[in-house]
C-alpha cells in the first residue's frame, strides 16, 4: 500500500512539474507578445503614424526625439526580408529535399550513419561563423565574378542564409519521407514501379504536408538571422532593383540602430514596431506549421481507415 501510495505521490509530483514548465512556456510567450505591444504601438498610439504608412512607404526617417515628426515607412526592410528569404528559399530547398531523398530513399544505412551527423554539424555552427566566411571570401568572389563595385547583396545575403536553413529543411523533409509506411513503398514495388516512380509519385505526395513544415521552419529561421545577414547584405536603406542590390532586412535595422537610440524616442519606438512585426510573423509561421501537421494526421488517420475498411 506504501509503494503504490509513493508511486502515486511521484507521479503527482512530476505531472505537476511538468505542468508548470508548460504554463510557463505559454505565460512566458504571451509575456513577450504583450509587452512587444506595449512598446510598438506606440508608433501608431503616440507618434500617430498609420498602419499604412508603416508596412507600405519606403521613406524611413525617424527621429530621436520624444516628440516625433519623422516618417516610419518600412517597405524597404520588408522588401529586404522578403527578398533575401526567399532566394534562400529558391536556393536551398531543392538541394535540402534532394538530400533528404538520399538520406532516406537512395542510400539510408550511410546516410543515417554519415550524413546526417554530417547535416547536425552544419546547423550547430554560429551564424557569426557563417557571415564571418560570407564577408571574407562570397563578397569578394561575388564581386570579381560578376564585376561589380562592391558584393555586398541580396544575392551575398541569400546564399548565406540557403547554407544556415539547409541543414533544418534536411532534417524535417527527411523525417517526413522516414515517416511514410513500409506498406506504400512495397505496394508501390508490386505493382511495377521504378524507385524514382515510388519517390515522386508515393513518398513525396505521402510527406508533402512535413516536408512544407520545414520548408517553413527554414524560413522562420532566416526571417529572424540579424548577425550573418548584417555582414553581408551592404546596410543600405534603399529599395533593391536586383539580387545584387545593398539594402537591409527588419533584423539588420533593429541589430543597428536598437542601441543607439533614444529610449521612448520616435526611432526607437519604430524599432520595437519592427520586432513586433516580426514576432507576428513567426506566429504566422508557427500557426501554418500546427495547420500542416494536422492536416497530414488527417490524411493519415484517414487512409489508415480506407486501408482498414478494403
């Protein structure tokens, strides 16, 4: 009686431990989003600038005072984000899924001994490592390849960031394409595919919904990168014309002007409306990750019913 009654009193206590990390995750998460509001809308409450004019004019001159009168455009680091994350995303995801293939399809005895600690490497490195070799050999080559003043660009930016979300989209895709039943593959097999057929046409559509998890977890990843971007992109406050243009990103602005501005001051101010933006926009992130994985539990559950009921 003694045992079961100490068992009891264990199971109690960790459940409540458990428990209470997980309250504090979530307390801890709205802390954070509440207080980003506090401090970032003041640019709309305060200084009476428009949601408009915020995410659509390209003017950004703020001014550090606690007056205001300046402008708090931000189109040019949104542009900036939106450019060089998605030439990260062009870059890096086919050869992240083409990896993922090998590791799990093709050649999964080396891939899971070799391989993937290989991949674990890479996304264990310190992005200042990352903008560190971007700024002291891709900026030059950029710059002699094609013949430009200075490499500094979206394109220097862009290939950093593929290289720093490579190693996350690998990951997931390939637990993804791991995840889809033996079953499908042999059925496939018994009816006369050629393993590329059984790839494309069974695994991929069966992991799709993980695998565009990742897809957006690396673009979680390199919407939030400041440091290595920094080094590389030119810190210009100019809207790009093309990927070998200088210009910034949401995180490049805030990692430069955070300290030097006055605190309750129009600028920095804009700068606590910018983490906000970003914030919001990892929660978008976050929200389409749970909808994707719902819906391929969905799918699962319901072919598993399908395969029950024939």
């Amino acid at each position: 009686m003694n045992i079961k009654r100490g068992m009891f009193t264990k199971e109690y206590l960790w459940r409540t431990i458990v428990t209470l990390c997980g309250l504090f995750v979530i307390v801890l998460t709205l802390g954070i989003g509440g207080f980003l509001v506090y401090k970032g809308s003041g640019t709309f409450l305060k200084f009476n600038h428009s949601i408009g004019e915020f995410l659509f004019s390209p003017d950004w001159a703020p001014i550090d005072n606690m007056e205001g009168g300046g402008s708090v455009g931000t189109l040019i680091f949104i542009v900036g984000s939106l450019s060089t994350c998605g030439l990260a995303l062009f870059i890096a995801t086919p050869f992240a899924l083409g990896s993922a293939i090998f590791m799990t399809e093709i050649s999964p005895k080396f891939g899971e001994k070799f391989y993937r600690p290989v991949i674990q490497i890479f996304a264990g490195i310190p992005s200042v490592v990352y903008g560190w070799v971007g700024l002291t050999v891709l900026v030059p080559f950029i710059r002699d390849m094609f013949h430009r003043q200075v490499g500094h660009s979206i394109l220097a930016a862009g290939i950093v960031l593929a290289i720093m979300i490579f190693p996350t989209i690998t990951s997931v895709s390939a637990d993804a394409n791991r995840s889809v039943p033996k079953d499908y593959r042999m059925g496939a097999y018994g009816m006369g595919s050629t393993r590329w057929q059984t790839i494309y046409k069974i695994v991929l559509p069966a992991s799709a919904s993980g695998i565009f998890s990742g897809i957006i977890l690396g673009l979680a990843r390199a919407f939030g990168e400041a440091l290595a971007v920094a080094m590389v992109i030119g810190q210009t406050t100019a809207l790009p014309d093309s990927i070998f243009s200088t210009t910034k990103s949401l995180t490049t602005e805030i990692t430069a002007q955070m300290g030097n501005a006055m605190e309750g001051g129009e600028t920095k101010t804009a700068l606590w409306t910018l983490a906000l933006l970003l914030f919001l926009i990892s929660l978008l992130f976050i929200f389409l990750i749970h909808f994707l994985s719902a819906k391929q539990s969905e799918e699962s559950g319901n072919k598993k019913k399908g395969a029950k009921t024939n």
